[in-house]
C-alpha cells in the first residue's frame, strides 16, 4: 500500500482495516468510428470503451508496537 511507507516512518508500525467504503459515481464512455467507401463498397471501423468512475474510503486503526 502506498500509505505504508510514510506510516511507519511518522508515526506507527502498521494498520489494521476498520471499515472500507465504495461508491459508483458513473461511467466515462468514448467511442469512435470511421467509414471508407470505394465504388459501391462501404466499410466501417469502430472502437469504443467505457470504465467506472469509484471513490474508495478507509479507516484504519494505526498499530505502534512498544518494548
């Protein structure tokens, strides 16, 4: 995890998931196409491609390990 690192240089040891949230926000979609026509003959290319759009949320409980 990326918050690993800077975590145990400040201020603990490690962590323990509390609660863990996702949230749909909506869809990003885009698409595109082209057609070619040679005498009678009409060819058509497409490509399109949709991804979610998600918000993630933690809490976690900070772990210090003390001697």
């Amino acid at each position: 995890m990326r918050i690993l690192q800077p975590l145990r240089r400040e201020m603990g040891d490690g962590l323990l998931l509390k609660a863990e949230q996702t949230d749909f926000l909506g869809t990003y979609s885009t698409g595109n196409a082209t057609a070619i026509t040679s005498g009678n003959i009409t060819t058509a290319v497409g490509s399109g491609v949709s991804v979610p759009i998600i918000r993630r949320e933690g809490q976690y409980f900070v772990i210090k390990y003390v001697d």
